[in-house]
C-alpha cells in the first residue's frame, strides 16, 4: 500500500473520539515530517511539500546510487579513488584532500557520511560516473523514477545553488530507501567518529550521543537552508524517520528531532501482521503437479496504529474460488483484509508464493474425475 493512503487510513483512525493522542509537539522549522518508516504512515507533518533547500541531506541521494554500485559489485570499499583537482577544490565542509591522492572508498564514504565532506562526495561522484554532473543526471533520473516530484539536484553535496531543491517528504522517503534496501550498510550512519589522515572528525548529528535509540542518518547546513536533520531511531518493532529543515540552530535541529520522535515512540506502535517469506495460508489447486500452492502477501506487512490498538485488529482472508493451474509465482488469487473493531481498516493481495505448473496427464484425469463428483 503506497505511503499517502497509509496516511490517510491512520488520519481516519487518529479522528476517532476514543483516542486521548498528545497533540503533535510544535518544533521552529521551516518544514518538519515524521514517518514511521516501515510503512511510511505519517504520524506529524508541517510543510512536508513545501520545496526548501536541503543543504547536505543531498548526499542521501548520493549515497544510495554509492551504495548501490557497491553491492553490485561495480565498485569495492578498498577500491583507491584519484582525487581530481575539481573535487580537491569544492567549497563548504571538506577533508581537505589534494589533488592526485589516492583514497580507498570506504574512506570517502566515511568522509561523506560522518564529516558531511563535499570533496569526498564529488570524488564518489566523479569515481562512479565520470564526472559530476552526470552522476547528478542519474540522481535527477532516480527521483523522477521514485515519483519525488518536489525534488530537483544540481550538485551531489547540497551547496546552495539556484533550483536546487527538496521536499521534507521526498527526503524522508531516500532516508526509508536507504534503511529498507541497505540494511548492511546502513550502520555507517551511526559512526560517531572515524580517523583520517591521523585526524579523528566526529559525526555532527549529536543526537547518537544523546539518544541510544537513533542510529543514523544526516545533518546539513548552509546559509540558505538552515541547520537540517534527518534522525532515524528504532525501539522494538517500531523504527521512526523524523525530517526538519531550516531550524535556527544546531541545538535546535537536534531538539526538534529529539521532540518528534519521542513523540512518536509515546503515541504509536509498528507491528508486522505477515512475514513475506512465511504462507498465510493456502488454496486447493485443481489440474496442476501439486494439489495446494501457498498465499502470502508479496512484502512485509506492518501495520503503525496508537498505542493499545493493535489488540483491536483482526484479520480476514478471501481467497478465489476454483484455481485451476497453471498457476504464476506472484499471481494474485485473493484479499488479505484487516479490520479494526467492525470496520475495515486496510487490504492488500494475496499472491501465490509458489510456481504450480499444469499436471501430468495421470493429475488432470483424477481432478477432472474430482470435480465431476463435486
């Protein structure tokens, strides 16, 4: 289920004159969103569509394309990158590397995600695509494919430039990708600091000190944008996104971000509902190799309610009468509904987890008997 009907289902849920929620805490941001991340429910928001400067909260986009290429195995953490004079030379917060080094790239994703270094993230640029501006053609091209129609890049860094712009939604959905995609990864933001030349830099999001749920992600600064943080934090099932942009202060990014999510971890609770990778249930198959193909739900299923609901929810399972094979891996064959109380809260497919081919000749002539009878 696509984010914004999340929204809307738990709106309709939040109206309801049995719940005593706390009124959303009032932070000084430009823009301020926070979303449970598995789902994507939004539980805060203001401005959350308004397109502001995002300074260094750029460098998600830039670390999602590095992190993709990593895993596919086009480029390695102890692959040596040569530091251009382009990338030697960016302005803003750097690690002030020279032209003609040679740097691993796990040192400059280091750089990138704990220093919020621009040198280090152009080198990344540079080192994948060739030069930066077309890495940041595919980073225009990746939030054009994810629907981020508040979102426009001109540089990998986030310096302030003309038309270069984001959305607190658009950017609190890269964070979720992030999170989902690169779980592996995903442990560098919560470096607190990491040595470099015989320096040691620390990471500037002071809330991994102040917080021990919250484990990642990014902080950014400039004149235009203001002081901006994203804060991810997770506590049992329930793992928060929380996005402000344009704050008047670095202790203030941090308070605002503090103030959200704990708010959040009050009010709410995540629970997953179906394992993808476990059948909810299964149907009977008529004229294929195997009599019953498992059904389940093609991804995770959580659900983000106020606290003391989940006890309220329960589940149904529609499943179409007479399959007949063949059957397709990720054919949908019935209706996974939740309701809360007598109401309908939300519903999703059930799909085939299992490939069920057409029987032997043997298979079909007894089902074909079977059905007779039936």
């Amino acid at each position: 289920m696509k984010s914004h009907l999340w929204s809307l289902l738990l709106l309709s849920v939040l109206s309801s004159p049995v719940l005593a929620l706390e009124r959303p805490p009032t932070v000084p941001a430009h823009a301020w969103l926070l979303v449970d991340s598995s789902t994507g429910s939004v539980l805060a928001e203001r401005n959350a569509d308004v397109r502001l400067a995002p300074a260094s909260l750029t460098k998600l986009m830039t670390t999602y394309l590095v992190f993709e290429r990593l895993r596919a195995g086009q480029i390695h953490l102890n692959d040596t990158v040569l530091i251009s004079s382009f990338a030697a030379h960016t302005r803003g917060s750097r690690m002030y590397l020279k032209a003609d080094m040679q740097v691993p790239v796990e040192d400059l994703i280091k750089s990138m995600l704990v220093r919020s270094a621009n040198d280090a993230t152009v080198a990344l640029a540079e080192h994948i695509a060739g030069s930066e501006p077309r890495f940041v053609a595919e980073m225009n091209l990746r939030a054009r494919a994810w629907g981020l129609q508040g979102t426009t890049f001109i540089n990998s860094t986030g310096l302030d430039v003309p038309g270069h712009f984001s959305t607190a939604r658009d950017l609190s959905r890269i964070a979720a990708a992030l999170i989902r995609d690169f779980p592996d990864y995903y442990r560098w933001f919560s470096l607190r600091d990491f040595n470099f030349n015989q320096i040691t830099h620390h990471n500037s999001n002071r809330l991994l000190w102040r917080d021990d749920a919250v484990d990642g992600m990014k902080t950014g600064y400039t004149q235009h944008a203001g002081w901006c943080l994203i804060a991810s934090a997770q506590r049992e099932q329930t793992r928060l996104i929380a996005t402000v942009l344009g704050t008047p202060s670095d202790r203030w990014r941090v308070e605002a971000s503090k103030r959200l999510l704990d708010y959040g971890f009050r009010n709410f609770e995540t629970h997953l509902i179906y394992d993808a990778s476990r059948p909810a249930t299964e149907a009977r198959v008529w004229l294929g190799d195997a009599a019953t193909v498992p059904l389940g739900v093609s991804q995770n299923l959580y659900v983000t309610l106020p606290r003391g609901m989940y006890a309220r929810i329960r589940t149904r399972l529609t499943i179409q009468d007479m399959l007949y094979a063949p059957v397709r891996y990720g054919q949908r064959l019935g209706m996974l509904t939740l309701q809360l109380d007598d109401k309908v809260y939300a519903q999703y497919p059930l799909v085939a987890l299992k490939e069920i081919p057409t029987g032997g000749l043997i298979q079909r002539a007894i089902d074909n008997i079977q059905l007779w009878m039936r």
